[in-house]
C-alpha cells in the first residue's frame, strides 16, 4: 500500500508560495517539515496540561508527566527498543553524541585506547571524539569511502582490531548511502567493542530495530523525522547505561543530595538533569504516531521509486554537466542527492533555484572530511521526504537547467 495521496495537504508550510511561486522544499536532511498533527499536540499540550514533570501531585503535573513517558515509551517502539528506560531524551542527536562522549567515553577511553569512525561521518560524531582525542590521548582510525559511496570494508578486521568503540551513521547525510549496519556491529562485537550509530538519517525513513542491528548505542535527533527541534534521543542497551556516570548535574538526575554528595536517579533519568522539553517530547511523540500510521516499509518504497526517478531525471536532462555523488543503485540509497553542476558554484544554484521556489541546500554539509575524499570544496544537496513527488523533482530538474544556460552564457 502506496502513501497517500493527499499526504502533502497535511503540511501546512507546504502550501505557501515563495517568490510567487509553490513551494518545492527539498532539505528534509537538513530538517523535516511538521505536519499538523505534530502542531495541534504541542498546542494541545500548552494549552491543555502545560506543567512541570515528576514534581507536582495536582492533576495537570500528572497528565504532563504521563504525556512526557508515554511518548518515550511510544519512540521505543518505534526502535524496537526493550525497555522504555532506555531512552534518554537530549537537545538534538549532536548532545546525544557529546552525551555518549563524555559519560562513556571518558569512563572507559583512555590514553593508548582506540576508536573506530567512518570518512563519511557528520562532524557531529567526528567532532567530539577528536575533543576526547586531545584530552586523553585515544587513537582515531577512520574506515575509508570508496569512489563508488561505499565504505571499503577490505580492511576492517585491521582496523577494528583492539579497539574499544565504532562509532557509524547508518545512512550518510551527503552520500545517502546505507550501510550494512549489522556486519559492522558483528565485528565490533566479534573484537570485544561496543558499537554506536547515528541513526539522524536513518530512523526518519526505514524501519529501526537496534535489537535486530545487535547495536549498543543509538543516536537520532526529532526534527529531522516531523518533529520539532530542541529534541533527540540517545538510546542506549540498560546495563550500558547503569554503568555510565551521569553527563550533567542538577535537578531531576539525583535521588538525594547532601553536604557530603549526592547519589544518581534510575534511568533515563540520571542522563535528565533540570526540566526536560515536555512539549517537544509529545510532538515527537505524534510525529512517531504519524509515521506509524504511514507504515515504514510504504515510506522506504515511496522514497526508493523517488530516488530511482531523481537520479533517472537528473541524469537525462542534465548529462555529463551534472556528478551525482553516492551510490547509483536506489536500493543501495536514501533519497540524499548531492552535486556538482558543471561551471556553478553551490552557492549560486542555491540561490538561483530559492527563485523557482526551490529549497535545496549548498556547503559542506557538516562533512568536512567526505568532502575532503570526494575532492570537492561544496556541493548542493537536494533531499527528499514523504512529502515530496515527482512533481517536485520535475520543478529541481528545470531549474537545475536554467540554472547552468544561464551561468554558460
């Protein structure tokens, strides 16, 4: 079963105009549009049980608590995770890292040790591990990207040889490429490491099953999947987690405090410290409803039929001016397509295209390195979501044509 047909309607922002013309919004890497259901939950809460959580006996302060845990416990699900305690709310899937960063790695990673990264990694799981890096004298090693997208496995069994964690994206948020998940965690587990994945990419378009990935840690941020920003989730195995000191102090991580010391909350809530984003929580948590209600595997076949169409169009109307980096097979892909335009800097397609009503983004991307090993100083990235159709790819074929006559006259 298809998605629907009117699923566009359903995003407000989606059906206003820019530059007198419709709106064709094409950086869901970037960030996702919110449907109306994710808007009408968090006005619902504010206006409705807007309280503080785990504090207050008065009715409102126990329906805001209740709304808080059911939606941890609705995006387990939406994972497959075991326990709802495994959850641990952060600000966005870069505190998530820093979390994974700084509570277990600076409890188990020390000088001589050594850790396991990709090239295609955002900086957001590159970034933190050089600051541990520096502070503790751990070894990066870092898994090459083959000239086809892929990453080149060949030597893995070297490089994970001693280390203690690999830290991966499941999909690349410049490349789109999909990786094989499961072989990496049976490595690392196979070598005595634990294994995490930045899932950002990943979680809002297939189906997670961290229990089916045999993965120890797991990182994603809300609004990248129809929620709103302020919000992500480090999930995490709970026995990793009851071993982990806590990441901040403060309230609602504590259980007591005296002169003396104090002693830390059960999970997740060692990891919560002060007052959590309730609001943002229940729209995540519709924003999980949304795409359940979807389904995942009609969500993975939309955008595989998408991206097979995009990179058909692009390809035929533009030729040989146009390099599509990442993996040419769809099924080998997430529906990220970054480019060169021969001749045009990123920059300039950008803004060319935001005249056409065209939303892509131009830059590194947050992926300095990738971008490094690709030899390239930027590119343009067009991404797309449930929302999108061939509508929308026809509109970014067109103006990519205009674009690069205009910049040869």
């Amino acid at each position: 079963m298809g998605l629907p047909a009117d699923l566009k309607s359903r995003f407000p922002l989606l059906q206003r105009t820019v530059h007198d013309q419709p709106i064709r919004y094409l950086d869901s890497a970037n960030t996702s549009q919110k449907p109306q259901a994710v808007i009408d939950a968090m006005s619902r809460y504010y206006e409705t049980i807007n309280a503080n959580v785990h504090r207050g006996s008065y009715e409102i302060a126990v329906q805001a608590t209740d709304a808080l845990e059911n939606a941890r416990a609705k995006i387990a699900r939406f994972i497959n995770a075991p326990d709802p305690r495994e959850v641990v709310f952060t600000k966005n899937a870069t505190e998530a890292m820093n979390l994974l960063a700084r509570a277990w790695g600076s409890a188990n990673l020390g000088a001589g040790d050594a850790m396991l990264i990709s090239e295609m990694e955002h900086h957001a799981n590159i970034v933190p591990w050089h600051m541990l890096a520096a502070e503790r004298g751990i070894e990066l090693r870092w898994i090459p990207v083959r000239p086809d997208g892929h990453l080149d496995l060949t030597e893995l069994d070297r490089l994970i040889d001693g280390v203690k964690l690999v830290s991966v994206t499941a999909m690349s948020n410049v490349l789109g490429t999909l990786n094989d998940v499961r072989r990496l965690a049976d490595a690392a587990h196979a070598h005595g490491a634990l294994i995490a994945v930045d899932g950002s990419q990943f979680v809002p378009h297939r189906a997670t099953d961290v229990q089916g990935m045999d993965i120890d840690f797991l990182a994603f941020t809300g609004h990248k999947l129809l929620g709103p920003t302020g919000i992500g989730v480090l999930w995490a195995r709970s026995e990793i987690l009851e071993a982990m000191p806590p990441f901040l102090g403060g309230g609602e991580m504590i259980l007591s405090v005296t002169k003396e010391g104090f002693t830390t909350n059960e999970i997740p809530w060692k990891f919560e410290a002060g007052t959590p984003m309730v609001a943002e929580a229940v729209g995540l948590g519709a924003a999980v409803d949304f795409l359940t209600d979807l389904g995942m595997e009609a969500i993975q076949q939309h955008e595989t039929e998408l991206t097979a169409y995009t990179l058909r169009t692009l390809n035929e109307r533009l030729g040989e001016r146009i390099t599509i980096h990442g993996p040419s097979e769809p099924g080998q892909r997430g529906a990220v397509f970054s480019f060169v335009l021969e001749a045009v800097h990123p920059h300039d397609i950008a803004q060319v295209l935001d005249q056409s009503g065209v939303c892509v983004r131009a830059g590194h991307h947050c992926a300095k390195p990738l971008l490094s090993t690709l030899g390239i100083p930027a590119s343009t990235r067009a991404s797309l979501y449930v929302y999108n159709d061939e509508s929308d790819i026809d509109a970014l074929a067109e103006a990519l044509d205009a674009c690069s006559d205009y910049f040869a006259l």
